[in-house]
C-alpha cells in the first residue's frame, strides 16, 4: 500500500537529484540559523501540552495584551485557517473579540487589496497560516508584512516551517504545533519543565534542519510527476504559486475528483479529495472562485517519507490506466 495523502517530506535522495544536494541543504540550513539568532533573542519559547492549548494560550494572550490594555478589540483572520482552529476562536465572540475573514484568491494567496482595506484602530492584529495545507500555497508573507506595516502586527500559526523566510520585528508569535514563540513582553506562560522545553526546542531545530534537506528533494519528484500529469493531458492546479514542495493538486478534464480517487483506491494508492476535519477539496477550490467544472475533477496528494522513484512510476502507471478505464467507460455510456 502506498500513502500519498500525508503532509510530510522524504528522506531518499531521488537518482536525478545534484550529487550535492545534501550538502546544499546542509549550508542552508546553518545560514538561516546563522541570519536568525539575533532576531530570536527578542523571543521566547513557550510550550503547552497540545495544539489547541497554545492556540488558546495565544488568543488569551492578545486579549489581555491588546484588548484589554490598548482597548483593541478586532482580529483580521486568514480564512485558510484550519476548522478546528476557527472554531475555538470563535468561542472567544462573547468577550467582545470582533473577527473578519480575509478571503483567498483563486490563485490561493491571501486578496491583498481586501486586506489593505480592513485596518481599523481597534485591529489588534493579522492571524493566518504561512501555508495552506490544503493546496500547498504559501502566502506571500513578505507583502503581508509590508502592508500590515505599522497598522497591525502579524501572528503565524504552522505546521510546517514552508512560507516562513525570515523572521520580522512585525511579526509578533509564532505558533508552530505546541510550542509558541512570543514576544519577551507578553505574559504567557507555558511548562515549566526544563526537560519538556529542552526536547520541544532541540525538536524544532531538527524539524527546522530536515524539512529544508526535503524540500529541496521533493521539488524534482515534483517537478517530474507534474510533467508527467501534463504529458497525459492533466491539469496542474496552483502550478505557478510558490507551493509547499511535497503537495500537488492536479485533475484530468471530465473525469470526477472522487472518481479517480476510487479508481486509484483499488489499486492501494490513496489521494484527498477532502473531506473529515477538513472541507471538500471542490467545496474549497469552488468557494475561491474555480469553476465548478474544474474544481470537481481535483485531488490531492503530498508525498510520504518513504516514497522513491519506483513507487512515483507505478503510481504514474495507475494513473494512465485510470484514464485508459474512463475513455472506455465513455464509449460505452
């Protein structure tokens, strides 16, 4: 069985990859530390027991930082925000915690020009996620920065360290899974374990260090399944966007998302059409702007750690005599 439907990297080097590859990743990885040290230090790590608790942690915090002290009361949200994260916050509706949603685009990315109009004097702040994990697009963090500029400052919460390039005075926490990176000022305060904190933070360094090695593997077995989606006559959603390297959202003309799903369920490889704790991936490519027509034929798929170029074949394989099954399907209906 193969498991494509998972947001996580690889570990293999792919045969088609520069003999160098790792060391590249290696450099990267100890100049974004090297660049990112000084502007760490006017931060502090704060861990909690799960996601949702620094989540709450986060948002009492604003309210006794800006509401209560500035007498701020309203939020601009990105509306990728995840469901389970937009429904804890808006428990915080009956203390007075006004909420806009900034919509997406149809290209994914935030609509700045709605953003540009939505500052008032009581924004306490811009809530969002740096990556859409269900499209994989990153937001283009460095223009939301230059546009909340002195209006309002930027709060991160991720589960992935994509879309994050550097680090800014604008940007006020970060949230990455149970850890919180605040502000030395805010006063939010999490384990008092030494242990518990020395694991997350030795944790995150590494996560930090092995997605970047991945990500830089995972764009040429990108690169090499979109091209073969295309030579097959497939559609690549998203495809000019600065996207996570792992994920791809891609459908053929006049064949159903959920149907190709099937088909390739049958032969042990899954793919997302949406769906559980998250919407329909028609449901959100159509409440974006796609058209129906197209946003019904997409699906999704991130590939998995152990993932290497045999399977990327058969997988391409399974595909082409999924589209060999609908043509014939269609001459007979």
């Amino acid at each position: 069985m193969m498991h494509l439907d998972r947001f996580e990297a690889i570990h293999l080097k792919t045969p088609w990859a520069p003999k160098n590859l790792i060391d590249r990743a290696q450099g990267a990885v100890e100049t974004l530390f090297k660049k990112e040290k000084e502007k760490l230090e006017s931060f502090k790590l704060e861990v909690f027991s799960s996601e949702e608790e620094a989540f709450l942690q986060l948002i009492l915090c604003l309210i006794h930082e800006k509401a209560l002290s500035e007498g701020k009361n309203h939020l601009l949200v990105l509306d990728n925000l995840r469901a389970p994260l937009k429904g804890l916050l808006s428990k915080f509706a009956f203390l007075g915690l006004h909420i806009d949603m900034i919509p997406l685009g149809k290209e994914g990315c935030v609509d700045l020009e709605e953003l540009k109009k939505s500052f008032y004097p009581t924004t306490m702040g811009f809530l969002m996620e740096p990556v859409d994990l269900i499209t994989g697009v990153e937001q283009p963090l460095e223009e939301i920065l230059e546009i909340c500029g002195a209006h309002t400052p930027v709060y991160l919460v991720s589960k992935s360290f994509f879309g994050i390039p550097a680090l800014s005075t604008k940007i006020e926490a970060i949230q990455f899974d149970n850890a919180l990176f605040v502000q030395k000022s805010f006063s939010i305060s999490g384990s008092k374990d030494p242990d518990k904190i020395f694991a997350v933070a030795t944790q995150l360094q590494e996560d930090l260090a092995k997605r970047i090695e991945e990500g830089m593997q995972l764009l040429y077995f990108r690169r090499f399944f979109e091209r073969a989606i295309e030579s097959m006559g497939g559609d690549i959603f998203f495809k000019t966007a600065q996207r996570d390297p792992g994920t791809v959202v891609f459908g053929f003309s006049g064949i159903h998302g959920e149907l190709l799903a099937y088909w390739l369920c049958q032969k042990g490889i899954f793919v997302s059409i949406g769906g559980g704790g998250r919407p329909s991936l028609h449901r959100y490519l159509s409440s974006i702007g796609w058209e129906d027509s197209q946003s019904f034929t997409a699906v999704h798929v991130s590939f998995s750690p152990d993932f290497e170029e045999s399977h990327l074949q058969e997988v391409l394989h399974a595909i082409e005599e999924c589209l060999r099954i609908s043509k014939r399907s269609s001459g007979r209906s």
